[in-house]
C-alpha cells in the first residue's frame, strides 16, 4: 500500500467509523481537527 493510500485509509476512517475510531487516531495534543459533527456525541 502506498502513502497516498494509507493515508487516504486513515482519513476515510475519520469519516465512517464513528467515535471510537476518532478518539483512538486523534493526537493528545489536537485542540481541534474538526468541528464536532450534528448528532456526534461525545468523544470522551
């Protein structure tokens, strides 16, 4: 798999795989990537 994939897989993630998916790719630090989505939840 290339970068260019692999990263593509990562972002797809983001998208589809829903909160758990987030928390666990979201760096410690991030104050924030992206707005919290309608109906998103919690993170924490």
């Amino acid at each position: 798999m290339s970068l260019e994939e692999e990263l593509f897989e990562i972002e797809r993630g983001f998208w589809i795989e829903g909160a758990d998916y987030f928390a666990a790719h979201l760096a410690e630090r991030c104050l924030l990537a992206f707005p919290q989505s309608i109906g998103g939840g919690s993170l924490r």
